[in-house]
C-alpha cells in the first residue's frame, strides 16, 4: 500500500520533528492512519468469526481479547470469548450488528479469517520484540546487563523475528492451527 506525500509513516514523521518540523500534524496524522489500519484489521477478524462461528475454538487458541487494539473492537473481542449474550443496548451489541450488516455476499470468511488472525499475531509478536529490543538497548546503554541476560535477549529477539518472518510468507491456505500461541 503507497502512502500519500499528506501522510507519512510514523518513522519518517518522527525523523521530520527532529530536522526541524514544527508542526506535529505529519506525526498525527500518520498515527491516524496506522489507529485507522489497525482498527480495519480487529474488525475485519471479528466480522469473519461472527460468519464462521464454528473457528471460534481456534482464534480462541491463537488471540485474546488483548490483541484487539480498536477499543470498540477489544470489547466485542471480550463479549465473545466469554460466551454469554450480548447487552442489546451496548456498543458491542451495536458493533456486532454493524460487522454484520456490512457483510459482502461470497466473501470466503474463512480466509479471511486465517488472514486476519495471522496479521494479528504479527502485530502482536512485533510489539513484544519491540519491547525486547528496548529493553537491550537500555541494558546495553546502562552497562547494566549481565552477558548472559543480554545473550537472553538477544536471543529472544531473534526468536520472535523468526516467527514474525513465518506468518509473514505463511501460504494463504495455511489452516488456522497452524500458528502459533
């Protein structure tokens, strides 16, 4: 997907704030625009599960209610997983309604559901190396860190980008349980 010239990614948001920029919409508008991607992606999962409920054991098995950054998305997510009948009165209610009157005729749900799943497991295992890479760099600033808590690490980091790269060049027809959780 091309980004406009109005819309930069963050990084090269960020990398115009430090030359200088003054203004801070380049920086917010490109994290409008990943809160608006991401949001596509958390609906786009749970408008196939409400269509082919009968996976739900197995986006159970691989996602959380957690992984869902959108908040209206995160509280279908956990409506949901706990099984019990929605509040026809609240928003997830309403969202559940709207995922599912927006529905198109012949879409394969369950592709999009594999799909969907596997982008959100990369989101979330790419957050958890961030995290990890943070936490060395800091280590490694400080002094702190003993060789073999950095060689953890490291390590680790390695391992989460290894399963990243998987999902990433995974086969569209893989099945769902073929991920990882």
């Amino acid at each position: 997907m091309r980004r406009s010239r109005s819309c930069p990614s963050p990084a090269r948001a960020l990398t115009l704030r430090k030359a200088g920029e003054r203004s801070a919409a380049p920086l917010r508008a490109a994290l409008s625009a990943r809160a608006r991607g991401e949001a596509y992606s958390d609906r786009q999962v749970l408008q196939a599960l409400l269509h082919v409920p009968e996976h739900r054991e197995e986006v159970l098995a691989h996602l959380s209610p957690a992984d869902f950054r959108d908040p209206a998305a995160a509280a279908l997510a956990r409506a949901l997983w706990e099984g019990g009948p929605l509040d026809p009165t609240g928003p997830e209610a309403a969202l559940e309604r709207e995922l599912i009157a927006e529905a198109l005729p012949e879409t394969d749900w369950e592709s999009v559901l594999q799909g969907g799943v596997r982008r959100l497991l990369r989101r979330r295992l790419e957050g958890e190396r961030d995290e990890l890479k943070h936490r060395l760099e800091a280590l490694e600033r400080n002094g702190r860190g003993a060789t073999g808590e950095i060689a953890d690490l490291t390590r680790r980091i390695e391992e989460q980008s290894r399963h990243i790269s998987e999902l990433q060049h995974h086969e569209p027809s893989t099945r769902l349980h073929d991920g990882t959780r």
